[in-house]
C-alpha cells in the first residue's frame, strides 16, 4: 500500500499513446487535481487499484450518438486508416448498458433531447459524456434555430467538448486521450467524479409546465 | 407547351399562365387538383413525377408551390402555384393520389406553414411533435422557448391521425383514423438505432417475423436550415448546404452556388467549372463508396465497412490537400471555387483511379457474387418504374429501376454536356440492382474524371463578386445530381440582399417515402438491408 494523493501533478499520468507535454492544455486539468486534493484529503492507493484504473482508461467502449455528419468523421476514426482501437475503443456498443463514454456527435434539437437523455440514463455507472463538434457543444451553426438544443451539457453532464465542425479524426483522438487522463486521475482520489460541465438552465416538465430542479441529480435517481 | 395551355384554360378559364423561364400556371385552391390531374393524365406528354411541394407564406396569403416534370423527358417543366387567404384553416386539396411522394410533402407542409391537404389519408405533422404550438415557417411566427421548451421528458406517441376528408355531396368532413389496428404487434425501429443510417424512427408493425406495416417519424434532426436561410445573406447562406446531404456536401453547395449565379447573372469562370465537376464527381464516389459500406455492413459483411472507408479516405485526403477539409469542404462559392487546386493535383487523381479500378475488381470479386449477400438482395425490396416516379425516387436506386433520370444527362450543368458517360440504368428494380448501380456509377465518374483531368485551363478560379449579393424579385430554381438522386435548390426572392423563401428537394426524402411500400411482406431483417440499399442521410430529409 502506499499513500499518493499528496504532490499529485499533470505529468504523474501516463497515457501510453501521447506523452503529457505533448497535450495543449494541462493547466486545466492541473486545476482540477488541486481543487480534487482541496477536497479529497489523502487517499490510499493500492495495486489493485492502478491495475483497475489501468484497465478502465484503456478499454473505454464508446456508444456513438451519432445524428449527423460527426458521426461519419466518428466513423471513419474507427476504421482503417486512423483506427481507434489503438486506445481500446474500437468496441463501438450499440446498447448503452455495455457502453462507458458516449460520443454525442451532431446536433441535437428539441424532439431528440429526452431520448438522448433516456440512452443516457440507461448507461451504467461510471460513465462519461463526449460532445464531438460545435453543434453538440453550444448549437454551431444553427444556434438561432427555433428548434436546436443550444449545447448538450443543457440535458446532461459533459466531461470533454471537441470543437470543429466536424472534428477531424486526430482530434477525436485528442478529446478521447483527455478523456483517458481524466479517468485515470478520478483513481486516485477514492473514486470522487472529477468536474463535470451541466447547465440545465431552462427544462421544463411540458405536462405540468414547471421548470425542472436544476439541482436534481439524475444519476442517482 | 400551346398545347398544355389550352388544356389549362379549358379546366379554370380564369387561371394565370405566364410563360418566363418555365410555364408557370396561378390557380384558385379549388381547381388546383382538376389542373393538376389533366396535366398528370396529358396524353402527349405526361407530367407524372413532381420534383418538389414547397410550402409559401406571402404575407396575406398562405400557399404552395408544385414544381411538375414529365418522367420521360425531365427537361419539361410546369409550375402550378395556389394560395389561400385564411391563415386561420388555411385547407388545400390534397394530391396524394396522384403523386406518392406528396403525402409526407403535404405533412411537412402542415408541421411548418400550418396549411391542412383535404383529402390526405393521415394528416398528421411530419418532423415536428404533435405538441409543437405555432407554425415556424410562418412570417409572424415568434419562437418562444415559454411556449416550445427544451425537455428531458418523452412525450408519448400517439398513433391517432386526423385527416379531413371530402364526401360525395361535397361537405367536408373531420376524422381520427388509427395508424395501427388494435391487434397489431409493433416494434420501434430507431430514433438511435445503428441501422437505420442516423435518426430515422420505423415504426413497424409485425407479423412474426414479417413486416406488416411501417409509419415513418422523422425530424429528430430538423434543425430548420430553411427558415435560418431566410435571415442570411445568399453568400452566408453556403455553409449549411453542406450540412444537409453531409456525404454529397460539395454538390450541394454546386446547386446553391448555381442557382444563385442564375439568379444574380454571374458568370463562372471556365477553370472554376472544371475544378467543380471533378471535385463533384470525385464526392460521388466517396458517397458510392459509403453507401457500399454500410449497405455491405447491413448485410453483415464488416469487412467490406472497413473497405469501403479505406478507399474513401484517398479521396479526402486530395479534398484535404486541396482545401484542408474532409468531409465539408467548403470549397464552392459564389462565382467560383474558393482555392485553386494544389500543385500536385492532377498526379494524385490520375493516381487514384487505376487503384479505385482494381479495388471495384476486388469488390466485385469478393461481395457481388457471394451467395449470402445474392440471398439477401435479389429480389428483394422491389420497387416499380411506376411507384419510383410517383415517389420521385431519382438517383441510382431509381435507375434501378429503369427510369432514366440522371439530372446530369437531362439538364446539364458545369461541364456534362462536354462529357461523354454512360447513364446506369437497371430494370429488375431490387436491392441487388441498386447496389450494383452504385459500383458501377463509380466508374462511370473515374471516367468523367479522366476526360478531364488534362485538360483545365489555366486562368482565374472564382469571378468578381460583390460582398452583398442582390437577387432580382423572382423565383429561381436550380437541381443537380447527387450521390443520392435529384437535389434542388428554390430560391423565392423579393430583391432583397437576404432570400424572401428558400427550399431544399430532398432525395433522401422520397426514398424513405417509398421504405413502407417496398419493405411490406418483406422480412424484418431485410428491412435493415432495403434501408441500406435505399441509401438514404437523415439531415437532408429532415433539413
């Protein structure tokens, strides 16, 4: 046994594919680590947990929501040529209950939101959300539309936003790798949900008319 | 054309017919459908297929639009335009017994413009909820997100469809038909199903394993692209084209950039021209080459998946090297092409096609022939020449069969009419001919591509064209053919910098159209290899 939540930083996460410099971005999930260690506390980490963080951040099977054209870009990330299933998630599930991380890839408008939330709830725990493209992430290109949800974290809780329209397959990859790291950091502070994105400012319940509780927590319903 | 003008005036004495670019035939409501039968039932030349219904709002007048060609000869084309006044139970007569692919025209027309077809079997709203309040595409409409909010509620589906009938003495009368019968055995086929090629909801009715019945729903991606169109200027306007038939998004693109050039009097220049058609034809393939794949992988064969896109990403990486874009190229604009081809351009594509050649050998070699996949394709999903034109189901699935309407060999735009091909035309009408249709229609563009690899001219690649495009007042309407069939652009323009209407004609839309007719007694797993076949992408049907 050995105790390591205390001077927990970025580079002490290893993904095999993509050294930690070589990430853009690692001030963000610095930020995190330390607000985790703020209220986390010291943790003890055993072998057999790195052997389940291990297993967990690399065999990550991703459900495809796929509406619209991210879902071809998705699509041709897991075939041949730039191939997914170098990072262990190739076994795209078509059921949610087998899956871990749902790609949201397309838009999402008004008649569609309570189903993706459904597929969402029928996920099992832990699971995580990706919203591949601008559409998934804020609306894109049809913001004014009178019948796009303006951003998927308004119906569910969003772990990594992939911007582009589509998304090219690298950066598919990039998004998934950030994904990996934040899984592999959740291990070591005793299984706390690293932050989440989820603003559902406006849901309303359309047979009483009353807003919902933003507050409700629908994983645990 | 003196001919069908007589016909008309016979029918409604008092209609407007004005000849401009085409016969265009102004109606009162009530004798929209006599005109329009007598032109369907024109011994001389029938007017049988209608290209598209587009719903209007003229401000006072609530109305539609009916675009009508003739299936032997595509190049002739009369417009019929009717309106009414009421904007409170605005009712049309309905043309569903004439023209199949009416029916989810006319249910779209009431989901968004609020205009109610006497006469239609099942009126209920295509592409939005029944609960939806107001009509967006009206010109009053306000969205209020009070009134349409977001939720994470379902709400149920009811399978009850309105309609309103006419009886014998002439009175009207209001029905609630069911969908189903009470005994019926259904099973939900989608929203978020892998099969059905996106967000396309079958519900099907069974028998055992047979289909009985299927009521299409649509719209869980109607992200309402025409009435965004309304407030862009035309050059703004470009980018969400792409986004509606993703797979054949630079041709798209080509019919907006066209009908707009149509429309402002712009001249391309011929280098542009050259550059478009390749790049469209080299989009053809790519679209081919994934229809193949995902049909092949309906059927079962994930090989063939992987196949496909492998030969498909040579292709995106000459439209990336071009433009730095894969799937949405944006490369088409208003006079012209945005960026002029790479230095190594021509060595790329010239290698491209003796390796597509060989790897249609390989497909050919190791999927069309295999028995499994002949069992589960031959004679199956059989549609008629009749049922493909009253559906106007263009494209290769309707050269399969047997009608020949290839937009490109009837109305040539860019540099067709320079080009010799081969139109593919099948006459067994089942969902091997349309799979064979595809291979075969990719060779026909390697060839088209050949003819004029060498030969682009040099010079500029896009006109002069201002910032601010001005459209006279007038309606305007270009079509071309995609991967998936006849795709048109209609422009309605008041001379403004922003278009007055703007409507997409969906191939997707009258292939799913046509799923419940050709699917029914065929077995439910079968209906995941029609769907393949019919190829069809669900953001251009919901648009």
């Amino acid at each position: 046994m050995e105790e390591r939540s205390i001077g927990m930083e970025v580079n002490d996460i290893k993904i095999k594919a993509f050294p930690a410099e070589e990430f853009k971005d690692n001030d963000t999930l610095q930020r995190y680590i330390d607000e985790l260690k703020e209220a986390g506390g010291s943790v003890i980490v055993g072998k057999l947990d790195q052997l389940i963080d291990w297993g967990r951040a690399n065999s990550l099977w991703p459900i495809a929501f796929a509406t619209s054209c991210c879902g071809i870009e998705f699509m041709a990330a897991a075939s041949a040529h730039y191939d997914l299933s170098r990072f262990g998630m190739e076994v795209t599930r078509n059921s949610p209950r087998q899956a871990d991380v749902m790609v949201v890839a397309g838009t999402i408008v008004n008649k569609m939101a309570p189903l993706l939330r459904r597929v969402y709830d029928q996920m099992a725990e832990p699971k995580y959300v990706v919203a591949m493209g601008a559409c998934s992430i804020s609306g894109g290109p049809f913001l004014n539309s009178y019948n796009v949800v303006q951003g998927v974290d308004r119906i569910l809780p969003v772990d990594v936003y992939i911007p582009g329209c589509p998304p090219r397959p690298e950066s598919l990859f990039y998004g998934l790798l950030q994904l990996q790291r934040k899984v592999k950091v959740e291990r070591f502070f005793g299984n706390k949900r690293i932050k989440r994105y989820y603003r559902p400012e406006t849901l309303i319940n359309p047979k009483t008319g009353e807003t919902i509780d933003p507050q409700i927590d629908f994983d645990n319903k | 054309m003196l001919e069908i003008t007589q016909i008309i005036q016979q029918i409604a004495p008092d209609a407007q017919i004005e000849t401009k670019q085409r016969l265009t035939i102004t109606v009162r409501p009530d004798q929209l459908h006599p005109v329009i039968e007598a032109l369907y039932r024109n011994e001389t030349l029938r007017f049988d297929y209608l290209i598209s219904l587009t719903g209007m709002d003229w401000g006072d007048r609530l109305g539609a639009i009916y675009q009508l060609s003739a299936s032997v000869d595509l190049t002739q084309e009369v417009i019929v335009i009717t309106s009414t006044a009421d904007r409170d139970n605005p009712l049309l007569y309905s043309v569903t017994d004439l023209y199949g692919t009416a029916h989810l025209n006319e249910r779209e027309i009431y989901a968004l413009f609020g205009i109610r077809f006497i006469n239609n079997p099942d009126m209920r709203r295509f592409l939005l909820n029944d609960q939806w309040k107001g009509f967006p595409f009206r010109k009053d409409y306000v969205h209020d997100p009070k009134l349409n909010p977001e939720t994470v509620i379902s709400s149920e589906i009811i399978d009850i469809a309105p309609r309103i009938m006419e009886k014998e003495g002439g009175e009207l009368a209001e029905e609630n038909v069911a969908v189903f019968g009470e005994e019926d055995y259904i099973v939900n086929i989608g929203p978020q199903h892998p099969s059905t090629h996106g967000v396309m909801h079958f519900r099907t009715s069974l028998d055992g394993e047979i289909v009985k019945k299927i009521d299409v729903h649509s719209g869980y991606i109607h992200r309402g692209i025409e009435k965004l169109c309304e407030n862009m200027t035309y050059p703004q306007m470009l980018h969400l084209t792409d986004r509606l038939d993703y797979l054949s998004a630079n041709i798209n693109r080509h019919a907006l950039c066209m009908c707009i050039e149509k429309g402002a009097e712009i001249e391309v220049p011929e280098r542009a021209q050259y550059i478009r058609t390749i790049m469209d034809e080299l989009q053809r393939i790519s679209s081919h080459l994934l229809a193949w794949a995902t049909h092949c992988n309906d059927l079962g064969a994930t090989t063939a998946f992987i196949y496909g896109m492998r030969e498909r990403e040579h292709i995106l990486d000459i439209f990336d090297k071009t433009c730095g874009g894969r799937l949405i190229i944006n490369q088409n604009v208003v006079g012209g092409v945005m960026f002029d081809i790479y230095s190594d351009f021509q060595k790329d594509v010239k290698a491209f096609i003796p390796y597509m050649r060989k790897k249609l050998k390989e497909y050919d070699d190791f999927f069309s022939h295999n028995a499994i996949a002949l069992g589960r394709m031959v004679r199956i999903g059989l549609l008629s020449r009749e049922d493909a034109i009253s559906y106007g189901v263009t494209g290769p699935a309707g050269r399969a069969s047997g009608w020949s309407c290839d937009v490109r060999r009837y109305k040539p735009y860019a540099l067709y009419d320079q080009v010799e091909f081969k139109e593919i035309v099948r006459t067994e009408g089942d969902s091997y001919a349309r799979y064979l249709n595809r291979l075969d229609e990719i060779e026909e563009s390697l060839h088209i591509i050949e003819q004029l690899i060498d030969n682009i001219p040099s010079g500029e690649v896009c006109a002069k064209v201002k910032p601010i495009i001005r459209i006279p007042a007038g309606q305007f309407f270009q079509s071309v053919e995609t991967g998936k069939g006849e795709f048109g652009v209609f422009i309605e323009s008041s001379g403004d910098k922003n278009p007055y209407r703007v409507k997409f004609r969906s191939p997707s839309l009258a292939a799913v159209s046509v799923i419940p007719l050709i699917s029914k007694g065929a077995f439910l797993s079968d209906l995941i290899g029609i769907t393949g076949s019919m190829d069809f992408v669900i953001p251009d049907i919901d648009r």
